[in-house]
C-alpha cells in the first residue's frame, strides 16, 4: 500500500509499528487492573488542570501520547473492567470484542443504507437471528417474519423507538405529520428504569402522562393495578397507548410477570415494550429463560450484550415484531439518500430503524464475541456469575450483621446493614474509598440498600469471596 501524500498523516507502517504499542498497553492494562484503586480518586478538576490550555500546534508523537495515557489519564479513570467492580451493571469488554471494534474503525464504513456498505446491514441483520436464537426468543423477532433486529447504542434508544412508533400506531401515524391532537398515557412499574420516563419527553409526550405502577413483595409490577389504572385513564378520556415492562430491574433485578401484562396490553391494544438491557443475557442459558414467559405477546424487546456479554459499549439489541411500524415511524427519504436497491424493496436500510441517519459498524463486534466463545462459552460464564451471586446471597443470608433486601433471581444481590442507613452508606463510603471495591446502591422500600453486581468478564469466585471478607471487616466496624 502507498504511503499518503501529506507527511501529517500518519502512514499505514507507522500505524502498524505504533498500533503494536498501543495494543501492548491496552493489554498491560488488562493484565494488572487487577492491581488499580477501583474507583478512581481524583479531585474535580484534576485532570483538566494537568492538560495544556491551548491545543498544540506542531504534532507530538504517539510515545507522548502514551506517556500522558499514564500519567494524566489512567489515574482518572474507574475501573469498570477490573474484576472488584462490583457496581451499576457489568460494562463488559473483551479481546474479541476490541479487535471487531478496531476493524470497525478500521474500515471506517458508513451503514445508513444497503448501498453505503452491504456487508455493515447483512452481518447485523445475521447476527441478530443468531442472538434471537441464542436467546431463545420467539420467531416473530428474526427477519424471517414480519420482524426483525437492529443495534443501537444503548437500550435508551431502543425504549424511545418503542414509544415512537407505538405513538404513531395509536394516532395511525398522524402524528408525525399533525403533532399530537389528544392525550397519550403509558404504563411503567415504580421500578422502571428512567430512560422510559425521558423517552416519554423526546417523544412529546410528557412526564405527567407516564403511570408508574405498583409492584409486589418481589418489586415486580402487578398486572391487577396495570389494568385498574388503563380503566380509569380510559374513563377520564385520555389514550392508553403504551406499557413497558422490565425483566431485571435496575435496582433489584425484578421480573415483571410479562405473560399477564402481555394479556393486558393484548384486550385494551397497547404497545407492549420489553426491556430486559442487563438481565437478557442470562437467557443464553436455557435453565434462565423462565423470564422470557409471554414474550411473544411483546412488540418490542431489547437487552445489551455491552452489560453481560462481553462486547465494548455501545450495543443495544432492539427486536420488533412488526418492523413496518417502526419504518414508517422513522423513514425520511430525502432525494440524496435514494438509490436503486432502496427502490426495489429488497433490502435492509437500518437509517429507517433508528433517530440518528450515521450508524457504525457495530455487528462486527458481535460477530467477533460470538465467534470466539461460541454459545457455550457465554453459557459457561453466566452460569459462573449466577452461581457466584446466589452464593454471596447465602453468606448474606446467614450473617447477623446483614440482610438481604430482595430475591436474588440472577446476578444482582441487594443489601443492607441491620443498623439501617446511616450504618449501610458508612460501609459503602468506606469500601468504596479503600479502593479494593465498588458498589453502587438504590432505595429499596424507602432503605438505602447496597447493589452487589457480579458479572465483570475477569470476576472470579475468589474476588467475590475477598469482597465479602472486606465488607464484613468494615461491616462489623460501623
């Protein structure tokens, strides 16, 4: 290959040469993660002020970039991928996954359309059939049928899509042309995540017009109260016009009964949306898939192998059962984005099932994960991390000092300090700040509650069973 004409480029020997030590260090990281503070103890403000105030003029070298990488940066940084991260969800990457992100950008391709790259659309469309399989979900979520897959980047996008288009079902599709001329209502548990809630702004809907409904002793939503609320939003004139339901709830992992709420949504003809973002994965393992019990009454449904299965941030897996809606909800064709195979109706243009028109090439990663653990490689680790969660669950359970705080159906365990909140956030102050763990925490029936995740791609029993020494040690401290 021809080295480029402009000596400010960097040629394709020189990238070889440099890529071999940027790769070394992301590899050196990988290898002593372990070894890092997991939260990150710099001060607002630290890490700009070691930055330069203006931009250079002349280029440096990329030896005073990685120079830089280690002295400014990486002290900034928490850990997400060290194996004593045990907060939020798991944000897993892997080698797999960052040499198909590398070619992704390597290639540097641009799949809006069919004809703008046709490898970018048939991959995802493939693998999103191999993940429905995978998964075990129901066919109407493959291209086969009237449905089909697509990667966004986050399963906020996915739930504000759901929105949309089950907001242009229930006005048929006047108002993306009118604006909207009555008063939609949808349903969420008190659970939900909040991206529902903000999706239900972007769509000009409102926060007002957003039901948050009660759940149970195990915080999952009960579908007696779902239709009780339907009923008296229908008798006060409003639109029932859409429901979410979650498998895996954010602050507990709950699993909303999706059978029951299936059949609600089905009499009063609502959209009935999915999202099962961290708690899908697991559903590789077919003993996990009792949680998936109704979905084919569902119109949408998305999870993220970026949380659980071992593939860089972003990628979000969002299925419908009747793609035509969502096309028709998001299709603009402007005259420079026609062209003959759009024309002929033969393919895929996945700019019609997203916001924005760019897309990434982002199934490569996939591919790659799925190519280099195989199925049973991913069974192999969700079966580990379940079984590392219910066992620390069990060592809660038995302890006088602790309490779990819900079920623990998967890899989440929820709990708290017997002394009540005062004593449970000076645990988590102090664990949090001795670097040798990171949890996060929720409100659980008014309580502040630890979230103890267990599912990062280096996580082993033995960190889970250090964390637990470590929590007792400060537990029995407060």
């Amino acid at each position: 290959m021809s080295s480029p004409a402009s000596p400010h480029h960097m040629t394709p020997d020189e990238f070889e040469q440099i890529g071999r030590d940027v790769m070394r260090w992301v590899a050196d990281y990988h290898r002593n993660v372990e070894k890092y503070p997991v939260l990150s103890t710099v001060r607002p403000g630290e890490v700009r002020s070691q930055l330069p105030d203006h931009p250079p003029l002349r280029g440096e070298s990329m030896d005073a970039v990685l120079k830089d990488l280690d002295r400014i940066i990486l002290p900034g940084v928490t850990h997400w991928q060290s194996p004593n991260f045990f907060a939020y969800f798991p944000a897993n990457t892997s080698g797999p996954a960052i040499l198909g992100d590398l070619v992704s950008s390597g290639l540097g391709v641009q799949g809006m359309l069919w004809a703008t790259s046709p490898a970018c659309t048939e991959l995802e469309t493939h693998v999103l059939d191999w993940m429905a399989e995978m998964l075990g979900l129901p066919e109407l979520f493959t291209s086969r049928s009237s449905g089909g897959g697509v990667i966004l980047d986050s399963a906020s996008s996915a739930s504000l899509g759901a929105i949309l288009a089950a907001r242009e079902r229930a006005t048929q599709f006047r108002s993306n042309e009118e604006g909207l001329s009555e008063r939609l209502v949808g349903y969420v548990s008190d659970q939900a995540h909040s991206s529902i809630e903000k999706g239900m702004t972007v769509a000009g809907i409102g926060r007002s017009n957003l039901r948050l409904i009660g759940t149970d002793d195990r915080y999952a939503m009960r579908p007696d109260l779902l239709e009780e609320q339907i009923r008296k939003d229908r008798s006060a004139g409003l639109r029932p016009f859409f429901v979410a339901a979650t498998v895996g709830t954010t602050s507990s992992h709950a699993m909303d009964p999706l059978r029951s709420i299936g059949e609600v949504c089905r009499r009063e003809g609502l959209w009935f949306h999915v999202d099962a973002a961290h708690a899908g994965t697991a559903a590789i393992a077919p003993e996990f898939r009792a949680m998936h019990d109704g979905l084919e009454l569902a119109d949408s449904y998305c999870f993220n192998p970026h949380k659980w299965m071992f593939t860089t941030f972003d990628c979000d897996c969002f299925y419908v059962a009747d793609r035509a809606s969502l096309i028709k909800t998001l299709s603009i064709l402007p005259e420079y984005l026609k062209n003959k195979a759009t024309e002929s109706g033969a393919v895929i243009d996945y700019r019609d099932w997203q916001i924005p028109l760019g897309r990434r090439f982002r199934s490569l990663k996939l591919w790659f994960v799925i190519r280099w653990y195989g199925v049973e490689g991913l069974q192999y680790f969700v079966r580990q991390h379940v079984a590392a969660a219910q066992e620390f669950a069990r060592w809660v359970e038995a302890d006088p000092v602790f309490e779990l705080a819900a079920p623990t159906p998967l890899n989440l365990v929820t709990f708290r300090h017997r002394k009540g909140d005062e004593a449970t956030r000076t645990l988590q102050e102090r664990l949090n700040a001795s670097g040798d763990l990171y949890l996060s925490h929720t409100l659980l029936g008014g309580k502040h509650t630890l979230r103890m995740s267990i599912g990062g791609t280096w996580t082993e029993r033995r960190h889970v069973e250090r964390a637990w020494r470590r929590i007792q040690e400060e537990g029995r401290k407060v």
